[in-house]
C-alpha cells in the first residue's frame, strides 16, 4: 500500500503554549538565570573579574544561535502557515502548533545536557572547585554548538526532505505484509527507504505507536546509507480480528548524540485488515417452547426426534417411521408420534450484530471490552453458517467502520462460497455509539426473523410489533469481562518485596530506548487506562446486565447464553419464544 503524507492533528494549547515560552526563550535565557541567581545566593568574588569576560563569551555563542534559529523560524512558519492557509484551514490552534513544531528542537537528553551542566556550574561555584566548573562550562559549549548546527541547517534540512519526496523514485513506502490476513497469521511490517536525504552528523528516525492490540511499536533509524534503497522490516507481535489504519509516522531528524531534533512531515499509512476465523456454534441445550414453531436457532428435524411427543390416529401420508406399535396395539389403531417441536421451513432470518455502547464513559471505555467483541462476531458469523447450511436465506447487519474510518449501517445477503465477504464485514466491526438496535432492526418485518447477536450493557431495545419475532443471542458481560484483574499498580510493580526495588529495576535489557523513563510513563498511562476501562465496564455490568437479562426474559423472546470456548460458540437455551399478538 503507498504512503501518503498527512497532517499530524494540531496540539492543544495547554500545551503548545508553555512549549513555545520552554523552547523559544529558556534554552537560551537559562545560563543567564542560573549565573544570576547563583552570584546572589552564592560567595562568587574570586571569580567577579571574569564575570564581564564570560558573560560577552556566552552571549557571542547564544546571539547567533538565537538569530538563526528567529531566522528559520520565519522561513518555515511563513511555509507551513501558507500551505494551511490554501486550504482554509489555519486558525489560532494550528498556527500555535506551527511556532510550537519549529521551535522543539531539543530533546529529553539535550535538556538532561543542559540542566545538568547549569546545576554542576552552580555546584563547583558553591565548592569553588575551578576544574569542575570548566567540565561543566564545556559540556555547556558542546551543547549550544550543537543547537546552534541543528537551528542553521534544519531551515534546510525539512526543504530538502520534502522536496526529495516530490521526486520520482525517491520517498518513504510503508506496509504490511500480507496486507489481509487470518487472525493470528504472521504479519509484518516493511519500510522501504529509497533515496531519502541524511545530512552527514544526523540520522532520519521513524516512529509509531501502533494500536495497542498489536502489542508492538514501530522504531526504525537510517543514517547516511539511506541514500540507496534500504528495507526495514518488523514482525508484529499480535494480529487479532480488527481493521488497523497505521500511521501516519513521526519522523525527525537527530544527531548522533541525541542532543536534537528537527521535525519533517508526517509520512508513511499502511492497513492491515485481520479476518475472525469461522468457528463452529454449537446449541446445547435448546429452550422449551409452548408454541409448535421453534425459534430460527432450534436445529429442524426431518426425522424422528427424541423430543416429547403427542399421539393422533394414522392418516395416508404419514411418515409410517413415526407409528409407535405398543400403543396401536393397545388402542387397536395406528398411532403416530407428533413431536412438539415442528420441523419449520426456509426462513428468512436477519442476523444483527449489537456493537452499541452509549456514547460517553461506556463508549471511551471501549477499548476494555475488545475481547467481548471478538466473541460476539465469531458467533454472528458461526450462526450465519449454521442458517445457510441448514438452508435459511440469512442477511447479516451490522454497523461497520469502512477504510476511511466512518461508521454506517451495511447489509449483506450472505450466501454459500462468499464466506471471505463475512469475516471482511467482521473485521470491521467495533463499538460504536450511533447506531442501536432500533436503526439495525428495522429489516425484520411480519415474515422475517431476527436474530440479535449481543452484550448489552444497557436496556434491550423496544418491544417489536405483533406477529414479528426475535431471538437473542445474549452474553452476559459479567461473565464475558471474567475475574477482576490486579490493580494496575500491582501489574507494574508486583506484590511481594520484589516491589520495593521496582524504580531501580529496568523493564527491558540494558540500553533499550524502552527503559527511558517517558515510555516508562507511557507504558504506565496505557495499564492505567485499561484498568479504568475494564472497571467503568464491571460496574455497568453489575448494574445494568442483569436487569436487561430479566427484561428479554420477561417479554418473551427466545434467549440463549452464549458463551465461548477456545474452539466453538456454546449457544444454552434459557426461554423459548412465544407468539406474539
């Protein structure tokens, strides 16, 4: 799949603000707060005579630096502030996003650089250790030489970048490999690099949070070489059901010290589609029924059955298999066996996937419930097959995501041989908040069947009319979300004495970027809001699920629980259906 260059959406103001005022005056008011703080707490007269010296020394480093770095500033915002402005789009947000962009030049390890040395400054003054204070005065030259690099050639640096992709031949291709698969199929995701500028002193940096479900995050670093084609390639570590829009990558320039980086465009989409596997449904034990006409689920019998029975006299025609011998000879007449349960014909059956949550707390929460989901479409698509073979004529709806991420209600007459247009309409399938059952429903007519495929956590929807009929297919979300899981905090740092050196042990081996302590924090951010999610679900499960199981119960549609087992759907009969009107 080709890359595409996309905007990264505007950041909010609370923080590109205090961003703009960080980047574009502290780096270089600092060393002149910290000396003048240090001259007024600290003893600093053996070294008042250099004061004047030093400070005409720091100021001649930090004067050019700050004019070339005002001056690619102008360069670049006058750029991206017309590109945005073509496309009416710019407002106060984005052109806040702009100056803050151009502005972030130093990273995490370059403001480590510099505090660390303004800090060893003040210590060697208090000390009045001579020696240390020129470390730590070199240490801060190293560091604005390098700033001041970065600013000049950064005005250069994203032209150069940008126009090199314009080009034929030359840019960053993403995707994955194969792009369609089965769910738990190996995956991979392949970079292709071909021509794309590396200054000498820099390298190019591409990273991507992917979602979460695939437990795995892209980071790929080119140095020079990149002049020529490279290939990079990462095997992804999960590929659960689901449609993933990948990207678009962050990339940046950076030195080789980290000390800096200069931000280019947002490049490189990719998608991976991810298919549920067909999974056998199995009816365990169907309801008892006190109509003759069973619900949609119930399997048809075409022979005699093992059902409870009724006895009539023999008329021509019968099936003479039913003829129960013991009781004509009692009575001195043929008697034939009536099951209970009648065998039905073709039907037209709709069969509703329920992905509604309420939007709101219910619906952010989402991302805790993904299992459930995947159960839920493995058993709409399994009793799909299970109608079509028995020769029902079956139409799936659902509300589905299409490949440019909208939701909208689609319609599938599902027939035998097209089962890869199922699992495409189940891998797009996700909570939503638009579309509940009344909008989903609304195919199911005095003639047609409808077959509910759900968690509900919230109310069923209304009752239908008269001589129509429905059957819920119902997973209790208690039972579905399982036994409470630890708190997050005890996920992180465990339960036994081990937790009292959890700061001071690193999470993966030595020297991997993962160990910084900003994706330590991230990873902290993601269990916590998966613990929150799953708790937000747990109490509406216990609030909620119940009193919806009673009210299905109650108004007499067939119900079956539906639970899951790692090779098939178990469907349990809790009520039969009875007739309406």
């Amino acid at each position: 799949m080709s890359a595409q260059v996309r905007a990264t959406p505007a950041t909010p103001v609370w923080i590109s603000i205090p961003g703009i005022f960080l980047h574009g005056f502290g780096i270089f008011l600092l060393p002149f707060a910290v000396g003048l703080t240090a001259a007024i707490f600290l003893e600093v007269s053996e070294v008042a005579e250099t004061f004047v010296p030093l400070t005409a020394f720091f100021a001649a480093l930090i004067f050019p630096i700050s004019l070339a770095q005002l001056l690619g500033l102008i360069l670049k915002v006058r750029r991206d502030v017309r590109y945005w402005r073509e496309r009416r789009q710019l407002g106060p947000r984005r052109l806040l996003h702009i100056l803050h962009d151009h502005l972030r030049v130093i990273t995490l390890r370059g403001w480590t650089v510099l505090v660390v040395g303004l800090g060893f400054i003040a210590l060697s003054l208090s000390l009045k250790w001579a020696s240390f204070g020129l470390m730590a005065a070199l240490a801060l030259f190293l560091f604005y030489l390098i700033t001041g690099w970065t600013v000049f050639v950064s005005t250069f640096l994203v032209r150069t970048f940008e126009v090199g992709l314009e080009r034929r031949k030359t840019g960053i291709r993403r995707q994955i490999l194969p792009a369609v698969c089965a769910q738990g199929d190996v995956a991979e995701e392949v970079f292709t690099f071909n021509r794309v500028p590396v200054p000498w002193g820099y390298l190019l940096v591409v990273e991507d949070p992917l979602p979460a479900r695939l437990q795995t995050e892209s980071r790929y670093v080119l140095g020079k070489g990149g002049q020529r084609e490279v290939e990079a390639r990462g095997r992804l570590r999960a590929t659960p059901r689901g449609l993933f829009h990948l990207g678009p990558a962050r990339l940046w320039y950076q030195d080789i010290l980290g000390v800096t980086r200069v931000s280019v465009a947002s490049v490189a989409t990719a998608e991976l589609k991810v298919l549920p596997r067909l999974k056998e449904v199995v009816v365990v034990e169907p309801p008892r029924t006190p109509q003759q006409a069973p619900d949609v689920i119930t399997r048809p019998h075409r022979f005699a059955t093992e059902d409870h029975f009724r006895f009539r006299d023999y008329a021509q025609g019968d099936d003479t298999r039913r003829i129960h011998w013991r009781l004509s000879l009692k009575t001195g007449t043929l008697q034939v066996r009536q099951p209970e349960t009648r065998e039905i014909a073709t039907k037209d059956v709709v069969l509703v996937l329920d992905s509604y949550l309420p939007k709101g707390k219910m619906l952010n929460a989402a991302h805790g419930a993904d299992d459930i989901l995947d159960a839920l479409v493995d058993a709409w698509l399994g009793t799909a097959r299970t109608l079509i073979e028995r020769g029902d004529k079956v139409t799936l709806v659902a509300a589905l995501q299409d490949h440019e991420g909208a939701i909208h209600v689609e319609r599938l007459a599902a027939r035998k041989g097209q089962s890869a247009r199922w699992q495409d309409m189940g891998a797009r399938a996700l909570w939503q908040g638009q579309y509940d059952l009344a909008e989903t429903l609304q195919e199911v007519g005095d003639t047609v069947h409808g077959v509910v495929v759900t968690a509900r956590f919230t109310a069923p929807a209304p009752e239908l009319q008269a001589g129509q009929t429905l059957t819920w297919l119902f997973m209790h979300p208690r039972d579905a979300l399982g036994a409470s899981e630890p708190h997050w905090v005890g996920q992180i740092i465990g339960s036994d004495w081990r937790a009292l050196l959890w700061p001071f042990i690193l999470p993966h081996p030595a020297g991997s970027e993962d160990n910084a302590i900003p994706r330590r924090l991230a990873d902290l951010w993601h269990r916590w809001s998966l613990y929150e999610a799953r708790q937000t679900l747990r109490r509406a499960a216990r609030y909620r699920a119940d009193h919806t199981l009673q009210q299905l119960l109650t108004r007499g549609d067939a119900v079956y629980r539906l639970e899951r087992t790692p090779r098939a759907i178990r469907l349990v009969g809790l009520q039969g259906q009875r007739r309406r009107g």
